[in-house]
C-alpha cells in the first residue's frame, strides 16, 4: 500500500518538526550537490532554521553567487524597463567606444605614432612587447622555412628515385649505377642565409660526363 499524501502546512509538534526538518534539509543539501555535479549548474543553498541556525551549500563561493544574482536580477528588470533598457544599452556602447578608442591608440603606438606623452618606463614597455613579437614571429617564419626545406628535401629524394628506376628500365641495373656515379643523392640542397636575412635553396645536380660516358660504351 502506498504512502498517503502529505498535507503541505506547518508542523504544530515541535519534535515532528525538528525531525522533519533536519531529513529535508539533508535531502534538498543532497538533490543541489547532485545538481550541480550532474548538470554543471552554479548552485548556491542558504537554509536558516526555526532557531536561526545557517546551513548552506555551493558549488562556488555563496558571495559570487549572491552577486550574480543581483547582477542578472537588475539586468532582468532593466531589459524590461524601457527607460532602464535605454540606460543600459548607452553604457554599454560608451564602454564598447572607450575600447576602441584604446585598440586604435595601441595600434597607432605599436606603429610608432603618437608616441608623445610617454615616459621612459612606458617607452621600455613598449619596447619589450614589440621585441617579444618580432622573437614570435622569426620563430613562426623559421618554421615555416623548415617545413619547406623538408618538404624539397623530400621531393628531391622522390625524382633521385624516379630518376633510378628511368635508367635502370633503359640501361639496366650496372649501368644505372654507373649513369649515377654510385651515388645514392643526386639532388642536395644549399642554404645560404645571414642574420635576419631571407633563406636562399639552390638545386644542384650531378655532373653529366658519367652519363655521357656510359652511354659512349653502349654505343
């Protein structure tokens, strides 16, 4: 037989009631904790008792929750307050123009304009974050060199192959090596480079009179 319904009014009995209190109180502790866990929800609990005693629970500190309540309780009123909602939406375009005007003086600065009124310490700053950039992107360009260097290396490796194989279909194996001068890198690559400066790749290729030599024999 099930549980009769529960009339939802105040406990007269003040032993029931303290009973009643302290297993709902650990239940409703319980079902927030779980809340908050299984649903990634920002919970916060505050329970006084009869006797003025505090319990409480949160996921986050109870001060950032009640202030965010705040917070997103005035907004509320405000975006359906079209005096307030005006309000609101003027400060923040203020905000969002004094960001701006901030982005372009930084930008103008960075390029070296504007730069009157700055101390040295300000200077040095600046300074130090143009420094940093210029360090981030040589390491980026170097590496995207690298990358590039890899991938001739690779493609000059792939037509030393190719080149193998021609000679060998046409010549032979004996001959092929010979047509190669043994040699197992036919394509290598120069890097010429100085600080700073670009890097230059220069593809060399074998010398042509074992070639010619060979194919002399044939005849």
């Amino acid at each position: 037989m099930g549980r009769g319904k529960i009339v939802i009014r105040r406990i007269d009995n003040s032993s029931s009631r303290q009973v009643t209190f302290s297993k709902r109180r650990n239940g409703l502790l319980k079902k927030a904790k779980e809340l908050a866990i299984l649903c990634d929800a920002q919970v916060g609990l505050i329970i006084f008792s009869s006797t003025g005693k505090l319990y409480e629970f949160s996921n986050a500190s109870v001060k950032s929750i009640v202030e965010r309540y705040n917070k997103t309780k005035d907004e509320h009123h405000q975006l359906h307050n079209p005096v307030s909602e005006l309000k609101y939406w003027q400060k923040e375009a203020a905000m969002l123009r004094q960001q701006l005007q901030e982005l372009q003086q930084n930008h103008r600065q960075v390029m070296g304009e504007q730069l009157y009124g700055l101390t040295i310490k300000d200077l040095q700053n600046l300074e130090n974050r143009l420094e940093t950039s210029i360090r981030g992107i040589r390491t980026k360009k170097e590496q995207i060199l690298h990358d590039e260097i890899q991938e001739l290396s690779w493609k000059g490796s792939l037509m030393h192959q190719e080149n193998l194989e021609l000679v060998e279909k046409a010549f032979g194996t004996r001959d092929a090596n010979e047509v190669n001068g043994n040699s197992t890198t036919p394509y290598y690559f120069t890097i010429s480079r100085e600080v700073h400066a670009p890097i230059h790749l220069q593809l060399s290729q074998p010398e042509p009179h074992n070639f010619a030599r060979v194919v002399s024999n044939q005849r």
